[in-house]
C-alpha cells in the first residue's frame, strides 16, 4: 500500500508519495517524501487533486 499527502508549493498541491514507519490512530511518522519546512496540507477533501490551486489560510 502507498502512502500519499499533498503539499503546496506555489499555490498548488502537489501529491507526495511518502514512507510511513512507525504510527498510531493520531500521527505517523514520515520516512522519506517530505522535505523539513514544507507545508502539508491536512484533512485534504476528496476533491483535491494533483496540481489543484488552493489558497493557504
């Protein structure tokens, strides 16, 4: 199973995938995917898609 999140750059989502290792029912943690300081998006909706424009709040 491949793990994904999304995060912005440039006023767009991008879809990360991501390794998850060790996790419980309220955060895992990130192996490799993400780069320290990059906003992830959280509780995505089921719309967001690859290359959506999002406004960052």
């Amino acid at each position: 199973m491949n793990w994904c999140t999304f995060v912005l750059q440039q006023g767009r989502v991008q879809r990360r995938t991501v390794t998850v290792g060790h996790r419980n029912q309220v955060e895992a943690e990130i192996l490799n995917g993400l780069v320290k300081g990059e906003t992830v998006v959280l509780h995505p909706s089921n719309q967001l898609d690859d290359g959506m424009r999002v406004r960052e709040q």
